[in-house]
C-alpha cells in the first residue's frame, strides 16, 4: 500500500520455512522423526515522507519470538543513508543474503566468523549508479556467529566495506553483475 507519489509505503511480507526429518528403516528407533519449524517470519517495511524507511522481521519460529531486524533509514540520497537499530552488519555475503534469496537451504561456512546481527549505526550508500557500494557500521559487538540487542561491555565493534561493480551500468554487457569487494572488522567481545 502505498500514497500515489510513493513518499508513504507500507509493505507486508512472510516467509515461512520447514524441514522434515525422517530415517527409512530405523527398526531400533535411534533417529526421532519429526517436522521442524525452521523459520517463520513476519516483515513490516515501509517508507514515511520520502526520505525516512523501516524494517521490521520477527521470527515466531522454535517457541519463541526473536526480533531479527528492526532498524531505521534516513535516506538523503542513494549516495547516503543513515541506518540505526538492529541490522546485520554488511561483512559476510553469506549474512547479507536475505533467506529468502538464498541458492542453498543453509548458509556457507563463513558465517561462522561473522556476526549474525547487532545494534548499532551504519552509514551505507551506492555511488557513480551502482558502481561502489560502500558502508561503515558502529555497534555493540557480538561473538562469531551471534546475534545481540543489548551491550555486554564496553567494547565496540567496527565494520566497513567496499564492494566495486565496473560493469554495473551497462546492463547488455555480460559482466555487469560481476562484483569485487573488501571487508574488514575489528572488535573484542570477551
């Protein structure tokens, strides 16, 4: 839904996701068959005078409700966007995939060593039409992996990235979505 200049818009969406376990010929029944919820989301976003943007995705799946994403944009152009709240900081490409979108069913071995999500400030935008990507994110610091709300110490953790498209604007070549990018973080969580 959304007003007719597009300055307001509120979207809805969902995605629900289960896998079955079940082991053929488990005469001594050491494997329990079963139906596992893995993931059930419900996501809220929109936009508010054009230049303010949400996102909420909370997951209802294993028994609980768990805030995955809740954040705020100020968007002052595509070359600059202020994002603040719980977000996944834009390290690991396997994390900045949303599920949805994802080619396999799991994610890859490298998001293992890098945060799930966190709470911070991250300043994001695409220059020269997509060509660079860039952001910088501030936060609370998790673990490996991890997923936080809240801060469990002083320490802060610090991510950029910067990702080249050279290609990105000729959209009959071939390479226009071949991508070449860096990141780095730092950060001590005990």
């Amino acid at each position: 839904v959304q007003s007719d200049n597009g300055d307001n818009r509120l979207q809805l969406g969902g995605f629900l996701q289960m896998d079955t376990r079940f082991a053929l010929g488990d005469t001594q029944e050491r494997v329990t068959d079963s139906f596992v919820m893995r993931r059930f989301r419900l996501m809220l976003q929109g936009r508010l005078a054009r230049h303010f943007e949400y996102f909420w995705n909370v997951d209802f799946a294993g028994g609980q409700v768990n805030n995955r994403d809740i954040f705020f944009d100020t968007v002052f152009s595509p070359a600059f966007r202020v994002r603040v709240g719980k977000q996944k900081p834009l390290f690991s490409y396997d994390r900045f995939l949303l599920i949805a979108a994802m080619p396999m069913i799991e994610r890859g071995m490298s998001t293992n060593v890098a945060t799930d999500r966190d709470t911070g400030v991250q300043v994001l935008g695409d220059v020269a039409g997509g060509v660079v990507s860039y952001s910088a994110f501030v936060g609370n610091g998790t673990v490996d992996g991890g997923s936080s709300e809240v801060d469990a110490n002083e320490s802060k953790d610090v991510v950029a990235r910067v990702i080249l498209r050279p290609w990105a604007r000729r959209r009959a070549s071939a390479l226009n979505a071949l991508s070449v990018g860096i990141a780095g973080n730092t950060g001590m969580q005990p």
